[in-house]
C-alpha cells in the first residue's frame, strides 16, 4: 500500500532549531526513510509547508529542498484541512498568537519549548488545546538523547540503589560578539525579547528531572547576567537586560537533591557540552549527550584526603563506559514520530502542553526565587 501524506504547517523554519533540527533533521529524514511508521504497517509521509515572514528566504529554503508550499500567511497555511498539524520553532515571543491560531483552526499542535514566557499563557495554552480537542505537544529532546537514554536504562535496571543526588553542568562560552561572532541569537540575551537562561533551560531540567528522577518539590535559583553588553548580528552593542548563567538547587520527591549550573559564560573542561553526575548508594554514573560512565560501589576506590601528598590515584580511570546496546537516532526525529502517531493513530504521548506548562513555571519560580533570594515551593 502506498503511502498516505499529512500536510505539516512549519512556523520558524528559517531559524536555527526550525532548520537544522526540525525540518532537516526530522521532517525531511523521515520522509527520506519512507515516512512515519504506524501500526500495521503502514506509513505515513509529511508534506510540509513552511510559514514564515521573509519570502525570499522560504522560497530558497523550500527551492533548497524541493518543498513544494510555502508561504508568509499563516492563516491560509491554517485554513487549509489537509494541513492536520501546526509546529512552532520561532522565537519564544512570538509562539503563543501563532499556537492559539493554530488550536481555533482545528490544528494538532506541536511546539518548541519554552511554549510561552509566561506559566498563564502556557496554562491558557494547553486549556486552550483541551477545550478544542486537539492534540499537543512540546519538544522534550534531551529525553531522546543517547547519554540520558542510558542514564533511564540503568535507573529502570536499578544499578543506583537509593538515588541521593544529581548534579548537572550544562554550558559553554558564548563569544560576545565583538571580536568573534557570538553563536547565539541575540535575543536571547534581552529579556525583553524572551532571551535568558532560565527561561532557555529550565524547562529542558523540569522533564528532565520529573521524567527521570521524581517530582520538582522546591526550586532555589540564583540568576545573574556575568555580561552585561554583547554586540549583535549588525555588529551593534547591546545591553544584555536577561540572565546568562543560573545557578539552581531543586529538591525532588522522594529526597533527591539536583543541582545544576546553566551558564553561556563558561569554558567547557568535560567531555560534553551538558553532563549529569547521578550518586547512588549502589553506583553512580554520569550521562552526557553520548556516552554514560558508571561506577559501581564495589569498584569505588577508598581516597584518603591528604593534601601533602600528590594524588597518586587517577579518578576518572575507574569509571566504565556504559555500552550503546542499541541504535539511538536523532532525539528530535524520535520525538515527532511519537507525536505523528499519537495524531494519526492516537498512540500515547506524554510530552504535552501540560508538561511543557510545568517547564515554563519552573522557570518563572527560578527567576522569582532568585529576585527574592529564597527557596519557593513547586505546587503537586
Ligand atoms: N529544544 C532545544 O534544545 C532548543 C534549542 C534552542 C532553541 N530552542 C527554542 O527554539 C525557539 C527558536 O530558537 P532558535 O535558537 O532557533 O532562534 P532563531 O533566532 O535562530 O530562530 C527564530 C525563528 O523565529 C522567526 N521569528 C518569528 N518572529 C520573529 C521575531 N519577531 N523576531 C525574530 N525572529 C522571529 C525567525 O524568522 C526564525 O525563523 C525558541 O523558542 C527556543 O527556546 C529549543
């Protein structure tokens, strides 16, 4: 049987996540690979139909990639019925009109996170996308990710024992523009552009933390802008108005304690560009983007501190990788087949507007933890 095809409204395809990740990396992959598989099967093709504003950029892009539709109206992309899903990678501000749009067109919605700035809008949305029936979701990739995929093996495999504690470091230095380009988009440095850090990263923690460790109970957030002026895509010095690093402590159900660094202004002495370092009572591990090192308790060395002597024993040697085991495809790819298939055939998929609304909320505690220096409360 050959395949069927499903038009897939794209919105901010001519940025860096819309391009790379979502339209390349995923949508077009899948096409190439013969579609989405479903049940049965049978397959499902997409046809997507990029939205943007620079037309000449769209048609370059669609040209590029022989596209057929594109257009800068988004409301005939909507008001077409063969077009069932709406995906949303522009800038953060400008995502909630074109959701809400989306959503009273009938359309199943699948969004970047974060998706709104604030933790009323991204309620409104997922209320908004209930109220019409329409299905939801929000992109959750680090989820997909090799390093963390083997972090869920060895939790579900109960390598840790009892869990005590996770820290993450997550960064790299931003060039800030004056004498190399920055590799950033410079709104996210103007908060009032919908830049900052914890609004960048803090939802990626709330599922990271929720899907793999437990429930956020309380967050503790210090957010600070090291630079405090860049210069932009013209080569225009700015002030950087958002945050650039935090520095958070979020206590978990069950006891666990995470902490993790989020920084743009540090220099990277790790393997990868984010690692979580989880301890248990039986093993620790930690996870990168890739690969997975452990160390079980009964090959943990006994250090003795004792500042006058060098240290003889090299730490990072008694660590193992943990073995691939499997084919990991890209985390994004993974991801929008899920979603395809809880449109096409209502296969389940958790990664919703409701879990992307907690996301945003850890980041509207983070910052008001931070402004008022205190521990805040995460609501059940
Ligand atoms: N999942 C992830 O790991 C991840 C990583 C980076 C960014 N993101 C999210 O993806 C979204 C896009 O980020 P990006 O880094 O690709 O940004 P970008 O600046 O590279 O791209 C932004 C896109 O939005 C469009 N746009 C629409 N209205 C605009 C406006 N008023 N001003 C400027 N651009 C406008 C641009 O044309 C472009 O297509 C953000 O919401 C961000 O939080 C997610």
């Amino acid at each position: 049987m050959s395949p069927q095809s499903i038009g897939v409204v794209m919105n901010g395809v001519t940025g860096r996540m819309g391009y790379r990740q979502h339209l390349v990396r995923s949508v077009l992959a899948i096409n190439e690979q013969g579609g989405v598989t479903l049940s049965g099967d049978r397959r499902v093709l997409l046809r997507p139909v990029l939205v943007g504003r620079n037309a000449e950029k769209l048609q370059r892009l669609a040209e590029g990639h022989g596209i057929e539709s594109w257009t800068t109206d988004l409301d005939t992309a909507l008001a077409d019925d063969a077009n069932l899903i709406y995906f949303d990678a522009q800038v953060t501000q400008a995502r909630v009109k074109a959701v809400l749009a989306a959503i009273e067109a009938g359309k199943h919605v699948y969004a970047e996170k974060p998706t709104a700035e604030t933790y009323e809008d991204a309620l409104a949305l997922a209320e908004a996308a209930t109220a019409r029936g329409v299905k939801n979701g929000v992109v959750q990739d680090k989820l997909f990710l090799p390093g963390l995929l083997k972090l869920r093996r060895l939790i579900d495999g109960g390598f840790f024992g009892r869990i005590l504690s996770v820290r993450g470091e997550f960064g790299y230095w931003v060039f800030e523009g004056d004498w190399q380009d920055a590799q950033r988009p410079s709104w996210n440095y103007r908060a009032e552009d919908g830049g900052g850090i914890v609004l960048d990263m803090f939802p990626h923690w709330a599922y990271v933390l929720e899907n793999l460790f437990g429930r956020i109970t309380s967050v503790y957030a210090q957010a600070v802008t090291h630079i405090p002026e860049r210069v932009d895509e013209r080569g225009e010095s700015y002030r950087a108005t958002a945050d650039d690093a935090a520095y958070g402590v979020f206590e978990l159900e069950g006891g666990i304690i995470a902490q993790i660094n989020s920084s743009w202004n540090v220099r990277v002495n790790r393997d990868e560009l984010v690692e979580f370092q989880v301890d248990g009572t039986h093993g620790s591990a930690v996870a990168g983007l890739r690969d997975c090192r452990i160390q079980h308790r009964a090959t943990t060395p006994k250090p003795v501190w004792n500042p006058d002597l060098p240290a003889t024993a090299r730490f990072r040697d008694g660590w193992q990788e943990v073995p691939d085991n499997a084919e990991f495809d890209n985390g994004f790819k993974i991801q929008w087949e899920r979603f395809v298939r809880h449109v096409v055939e209502d296969a389940p998929f958790p990664y919703d507007f409701a879990s992307g609304a907690r996301g945003v909320r850890l980041a509207e505690l983070g910052l008001r933890s931070s402004a008022e220096g205190r521990r805040l409360p995460v609501e059940p």
